[in-house]
C-alpha cells in the first residue's frame, strides 16, 4: 500500500516515532509546518494555518499522521491538517506518542479524547488510532512522576523494551 507519513513534534518524540515508523515500512515522509510554530501560542487556540505542503495527500492509499497530544486535545497543526486534507486523504492512521497511558486513555488528558476528535474529523476514512505511552520508556518506579515522563523523548537508546513490542505489533499490522 503506498503510503506518506506527516508528523509534527515540538521536542523530538513523534518525529523519531514518524522517522521510525518510514523506515520501517520504506516509505515517504513528511513534516507538518505551521506558519507560526509556537508551542504556547498554539496551546492557546491562535492558529495562523499550515505551510502548504510539498506532497499530495492524493497520491497515497494511506496516510500516516503522527504528532503530539496537549491538553487532552488535537493540537493545530494537526487538525488543520485533517481538515485541509481530509477529501485528499484515502485511509488515515493516526499515531501519537503522548503522555498518557493506557490505562488513564479516557480520561481528561487522556489520548482516547483525541482519538475521537480524529475519528470525528475524518469518519470512515481513519482506519485505526494508535498510542505509544512516552512512559514505556521509563523504568516501573519512574512511570508515575509526571516531572520525569516531560523530561524524556524518545531517541535510538531508549526505544525498546515494552515501547518496541507495542511498535512492533504495531508495524506487523500495518502490512
Ligand atoms: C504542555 C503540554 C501538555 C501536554 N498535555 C498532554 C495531554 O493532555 N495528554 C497526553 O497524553 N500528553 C500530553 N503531553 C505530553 C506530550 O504529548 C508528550 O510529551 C509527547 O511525546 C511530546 O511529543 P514531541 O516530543 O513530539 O513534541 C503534554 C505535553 C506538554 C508539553
């Protein structure tokens, strides 16, 4: 299946997540630029839009979107992206690697909130939504301080362990 992959990321994670994940299925990729790239500004609701990207969506039976989760809601530049795109848009995966954990996804902060924002947006078209808790990366005793989890992003040394074994369930499925 021809597939793109579209990420943003503010520190590091969903970028190795989105870099990972193209590799892994050779496969293009590309990064979701806002026209104003500020993380708080953003968090605020001011949205100025996306640059125009240098693919087409249309080009592609499936379309990855990988980025990450704030305040339990779909950051801009990826909603502007769905809705920019979404009669473009064949199949859309969702991934994101977030703070949330699985066992806390419905709640207020929680990832599941955003996944319907995602299957709200784009109904039959979003195929699957796919979480990599940040905290699967930290060893048990760490998992619960919250201190420790904004301090870690993903990178070659620490993804592994239970963070690989979701990914790679993850990449089987996609093929
Ligand atoms: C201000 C802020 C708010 C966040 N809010 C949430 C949240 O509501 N739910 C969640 O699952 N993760 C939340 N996170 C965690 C990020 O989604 C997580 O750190 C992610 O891996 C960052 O991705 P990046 O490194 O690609 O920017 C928040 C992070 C920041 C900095």
């Amino acid at each position: 299946m021809k597939t793109i992959v579209y990420y943003y990321s503010n520190k590091g994670s969903n970028r190795f997540l989105a870099k990972r994940i193209a590799k892994d299925i050779s496969c293009e990729i590309e990064e979701i630029k806002p026209r104003l790239n500020a993380h708080l500004l953003m968090m605020m609701g001011i949205n100025l839009g996306n640059r125009k990207l240098k693919s087409n969506c249309e080009d592609y039976e499936r379309v990855i979107l990988c980025g990450p989760i704030w305040m339990g809601k779909l950051i801009v530049p990826l909603k502007n992206f769905i809705r920019n795109n979404i009669l473009k848009i064949n199949n859309l995966v969702f991934v994101s690697c977030c703070g949330s954990t699985f066992d806390k996804k419905d709640e207020k902060f929680g990832h599941n909130l955003v996944f319907n924002e995602v299957k709200k947006l784009s109904g039959e078209k979003c195929k699957h939504c796919e979480a990599f808790p940040i905290v699967l990366v930290l060893p048990t005793e760490l998992r619960d301080d919250s201190s420790a989890f904004m301090k870690t992003h993903l990178n070659d040394q620490n993804f592994k362990g239970e963070m690989l074994d979701i990914y790679n369930e993850f990449i089987i499925n996609l093929s």
